[in-house]
C-alpha cells in the first residue's frame, strides 16, 4: 500500500519560504513500516497525478480549500482515494466530504491508524472523529518525510496546543475548545537535541500558557545554546524575569497580535485584555531592552475602524520599529463568532469566499460599517507596500538593540523583510487555486445534471 501526503499551495505557484508541515511528520511516524510514503508539497513542487497510490491524504487549511478540492477532483477522477483533516475540513466537514472520501474532524493521529487499517480493507468511514483531549507525551516526529525538500532553513518544533484567549475571529479555540495541552519539556529538549543547531520556530499559537511553565522550559533551553523564535501574547512584557530568561535561552523574534489601536475594535475581537495589563509602547520597550525582535500582528476593518486606520496603524509599525508587521484584512472564517455573525447581518459578500472563483487574495470579503469595501481592501494595501518599502526597511533596521545587536538578528530580519516585499505584490489579488482545473463545485453540479440528481 502507498500513501501520499499532499500539502495544497493557495495559488498556482511556488513559494521560496515554505516551512515543514509537522502533521505529516507525525502522521509519517504512526505509518506502518510496510506502508510505502511520500510527500507532494506544492507550494515547492508540482504534483505527480499520474503516479500510483492508493489513498492521498491532504491537510486544508481555510485559504488552500479551493485548491484542496480541485486537487481530490483529479485523484478521485482516477478512482483513488482521498482523506482530508485540518482546521477546514473540521470546521465544515459537510463541505469537505463533497469532495473526499473520508474526512477527519479535530486532530488526525488519534485515528490514523484506524484510517490505514480501512483503507487497506477499501472501508474507509465518511467521517472520523480526532481524540482532541489526550495528552501529547511521547509524540513522535518522523521527518524523514521531508528529505529532498527545500524548506526555509528554520526547524518547527510544537511545545503545546491550544490557546487561553477565546478571540471572537480566531479559528484556534474552535477547533481545540478551551483546554490547552503540553509536551513534557524533557521531550522538547531531546527534539531539539536531534535536530541540532538549526534555528528554532515554535509553532504554538500562545508559547505562554502560565508563567511557571514557561520559564521551565525556558530554562531547560539555556544550555542548548539555540536561536529560536515563537508567537507569544503582550502580558509577557509584564513579566521582567520571563523576558530576561528568553533572552538567555536564545530568543530572537516574537510575533505578538496587537491586532488593533483602537480599544473599542479590541472589545469587538474579544480582546480587550490586550491593553488590560500594559501599553503596546512599553511592551515594545521591554521586549527591545531583552534585544529580542517584535513581529507585529494587526487586523484592520473591524466597524469601529475609520479610513484612517491603515495610515496611522503603519505609522506605528514603522515609528515603533517593529522587525516585521502583518496589516491584515479581516477574515471571517468558518466555524468563528465573527462569520456566523456577519452571514446573519447579511453583509458577507461572499457567503464562502474560500472556494468562490470570483475571490481574489486580499480583497474584502463583507462591508465593514464605517467605510466602503473598496477602501477596505486598498487600505490593507497600502499599508503592506508602505511597511514593505526599502525607505522602511532601512529605517526599522537601525535599531542597535534589537536588528543590530548579532550578525543572527541581522540576517533573519533581512531574509524575512526581503521575502514580504517579494510576497506583497505577487500575492495581491491573486485567484485561489490553479485556474486550468475546472472549479469543484462546478465539477459537481455537471456530475449531479449528469445523474438526473439536479435539473438544468
């Protein structure tokens, strides 16, 4: 039996900056020996359709579902099958199982093996159903799935799952629910230990769940004497032995989600608690005084948001010197407070705009109350191309604390800042998916007229 693991790209194109995808690394180590295996990650390859397998297995994330769907069309066209799992098959598993075979809703290990076991019999199940409560000690990583491939030279590592915030456009808490897990910090010691003196990327959507666990594990990193970067929540900077022992242990770059500069759009996200212990001018301060570089989260249309937002939101990026920012564009997305309230409000432009052709990358996808769509979408816009500029690029450089401080910083901050100014323009009103594959639900709807299921 053959398995392919297939990572679907957004767009019909490559990326330079693709990091590993540590599902398939786990999925890999709970294969069975006798189970042949390979990946397809299309963000860094094409796909081989016309090669043999038997089951493919994609992992879909809300922005790669259109892309996802096209690529299960062609494979089950060919009588192979296909499973799908991740954040959008769970959110929307009715959806999915239009256009595979089995889908696997919350996390896929727990049933993986239950998966092979059917796949070889040809009964795979329409739906299983991940155990998202057990515990992750003796998690395993098989990364020998991603030999060949050129990932950007940074290894993932995964402490915990789940987040303590419960933010009313974030995806996170609704497919984990409230409780966070963690790996015993022995183990991460040891994973890191095995993968050697690569620069570290923790892939926790919070890395800070309780300040006593964090710095454990903080002090266990010390004497490995790593770089690594992480995403972390502001109340952090609250915590002046916390911020010290990250900077000891080899912290280099921590994206926070500052989100908004309006305390009323914070309310509205459910993230009030952002300004609840500290102000986003100190909280820079701090993290610049422990050398470590900030990559700053914001998401911009909220309806207490003004035209004005953009420009005063990378006046602050650039002022405050942030190593990165993101300037993103409110995303409803499936299975959120935020989505189900604008679909009632009515003021979703398009009601699934993750598989709509019409859909292009950084557009708006609902009216916001305080300006039009169109200034929306071009604020956004224009606040990438002003952060991203080279006038930008080198102003935020000169920071002696934080980008000048070791040849490490230096080089991450020009690696990253170089790859957004490539990405700003290139992704930008791009179409989903690969636009010479006829669209899935079009796909459908001619089988269904085929069968007499639908009339004309």
């Amino acid at each position: 039996m053959k398995v392919t693991f297939i990572r679907p790209n957004i767009f019909d194109d490559r990326l330079a900056s693709a990091m590993e995808v540590l599902a398939f690394a786990i999925l890999k180590a709970l294969t069975p020996p006798d189970v042949e295996t390979v990946l397809y990650d299309e963000r860094l390859e094409p796909i081989p359709y016309s090669e043999d397998t038997d089951l493919v297995a994609m992992t879909v994330e809300t922005f790669t579902a259109r892309r996802a769907y096209q690529i299960a069309d062609r494979y089950r066209c060919r009588g192979i099958k296909v499973v799908m799992g991740g954040f959008h098959p769970s959110m929307v598993p009715d959806e999915a199982a239009l256009f595979a075979d089995a889908v696997v809703i919350g996390d896929a290990e727990s049933v993986w093996g239950e998966i092979i076991s059917d796949a070889r019999r040809q009964t795979l199940k329409p739906v299983y159903r991940g155990d998202d409560q057990r515990g992750l000690d003796g998690v395993r990583f098989d990364r020998s799935i991603f030999a060949g491939k050129r990932y950007a030279p940074m290894s993932l590592v995964q402490w915990s799952r789940g987040c303590r915030f419960n933010c009313s456009f974030c995806s996170i808490r609704a497919f984990y629910g409230s409780s966070v897990r963690r790996r015993p910090i022995p183990e991460i010691v040891a994973e890191i230990e095995r993968l050697g003196r690569r620069p570290i990327l923790f892939v926790d959507d919070n890395l800070f769940v309780d300040v006593e666990n964090a710095k454990a594990l903080m002090r266990a990193l010390i004497p490995l004497r790593i770089k690594w970067c992480c995403q972390v929540s502001i109340d952090v900077a609250c915590e002046p032995d916390l911020l010290d022992l990250m900077r000891r242990s080899g912290c280099v770059t921590a994206l926070i989600g500052f989100e908004s500069l309006e305390p009323e759009s914070l309310t509205l996200m459910k993230k009030r608690w952002n300004l609840k212990w500290i102000d986003y001018a100190t909280a820079i301060s701090r993290f610049r005084d422990a050398g470590i570089m900030l990559w700053g989260a914001f998401v911009l249309g909220w309806d207490q948001d003004s035209p004005d937002i953009f420009d005063r939101t990378v006046e602050f990026a650039i002022r405050h010197k942030l190593a990165v920012a993101g300037f993103n564009i409110l995303m409803p997305t499936p299975g959120t407070r935020l989505y189900e309230e604008l679909r009632s409000e009515g003021r979703l432009i398009y009601d699934r705009w993750w598989v709509d052709p019409r859909y292009r990358y950084g557009e708006a996808v609902f009216v916001p109350r305080n300006m039009t769509a169109d200034q929306f979408t071009e604020g956004c816009f224009r606040a990438l191309k002003e952060f991203s500029s080279w006038r930008s690029i080198l102003h935020r450089a000169m920071d002696p604390s934080t980008v000048l401080r070791s040849p490490m910083h230096m080089l991450i901050y020009s690696l990253v800042n170089v790859r957004l100014r490539s990405e700003v323009h290139r992704k930008q009103f791009a179409p989903f998916g690969a636009q010479d594959d006829m669209d899935p639900f079009e796909r459908i709807q001619a089988k269904r007229l085929h069968l007499g299921m639908v009339s004309a």
